[in-house]
C-alpha cells in the first residue's frame, strides 16, 4: 500500500468509528508501531479524530449509537434507548444505553453512555437484536426483556405494540423464573 493510500481507504469505508484493530485489519499492518505512528500523524494533522484510547471517527459526524457498541464488545443498544425508539417508554432520555459485559457510565465528546451489564450468554445471543447500519440495537421485545432482567419492577408507558408470540419465544433466553412470572402478569394486563 502506497504512503497517501492509508487514509483514503478509512475515508471509503461506510463506518464512522474505528477501533485501532479495525483499522489494523483495514491495513493489513502487522506492525503495531508502524500503524500508532500513522494514526498520530492523522490525528496531529486532524485527518482523524481520537474520541478515547483504540477508538477513532473520520470527523464529528459520527454515529453515537455506532460508537456505543464498540466501547465494550459484544454489545448492543437496548434499555432505555430502544424501548424509547420502539414505543415502549415516552420519556426521552439523553443518555444512550447499552447492553454489555460491564457496567459503567462514560462520558466521551459529550455524550453520556450507560453499560449496563447482562450475563454473557443473554449477551452474546442474537435472537431479537437487529442489525441497523454499523451497529445492533434490541427489537421491542427483546429490549423490554432486558429491561425486566434489570429491573423486575420497571414501569413501561405502553406494552400494547408488543408481539407476545416474539416475547415468549425470547423468554427461555434468560432462563429466569422471576422473569416468567413477570411476563405472563404484563401479558394478561396488556392482553384484555
């Protein structure tokens, strides 16, 4: 690859945020030195913009929810912000939250961000997690779920545009007898 052609293949790439092993990939560097003293150099020279440490964006313009998800990974969007998204929950949040390994709340170029830690394997499974341009964010059921795992007594505004079929199909993913009972009771309300 030629000197000029480094940044211009980032520029290409429909992604706005790049962790540094994306872009290690992206590369094809092996040299991990090498790729530090170019991704300075594009900082220094304000070709690329560091948000925190492994993580960078082409410019301001950069999906927030995309750079949520590549914090901590695996994760994806879910609790408030996707119930708010979906219809479940009327109040806005500014705050994007995130399903994770770890709970932390960060502030990066400001923005707030909200890791909200769930047990790996609810993680790491897919069912009712939907892929949007660079990053995943929970279905309604799937985020009214992770919110009750969370919170067994959370208040939703509107449960209505629930598809029970899709809730119950999810249900066996958290493997929690709390959660069970929880949702036959909301299913029974919401049902009359």
């Amino acid at each position: 690859m030629k000197k000029g052609e480094f940044l211009s293949i980032i520029l290409k790439f429909n992604k706005t945020v790049f962790s540094f092993k994306e872009i290690l990939l992206i590369w094809k560097e092996t040299n991990i030195s090498t790729a530090r003293s170019r991704i300075n150099y594009y900082i220094k020279n304000k070709k690329l913009i560091q948000l925190r440490r492994g993580l960078y964006v082409k410019d301001k313009n950069y999906d927030k929810y995309e750079l949520a998800t590549k914090v901590y990974i695996p994760a994806y969007i879910s609790f408030e912000t996707a119930l708010q998204k979906n219809g479940l929950i009327f109040q806005k949040y500014n705050s994007i939250y995130v399903a994770s390994y770890k709970t932390k709340e960060l502030r990066i170029d400001n923005q707030k961000y909200c890791f909200k830690a769930i047990k790996k394997t609810i993680l790491i499974n897919q069912l009712g997690v939907e892929k949007e341009d660079n990053y995943h964010i929970a279905g309604a059921e799937r985020a009214f779920l992770d919110m009750l795992y969370l919170n067994k007594d959370y208040y939703f505004d509107n449960l209505l545009t629930l598809d029970w079929e899709k809730v119950n199909k999810l249900l066996p993913i958290y493997n929690n007898k709390r959660m069970n009972k929880k949702v036959k009771e909301l299913e029974l309300l919401n049902k009359k």
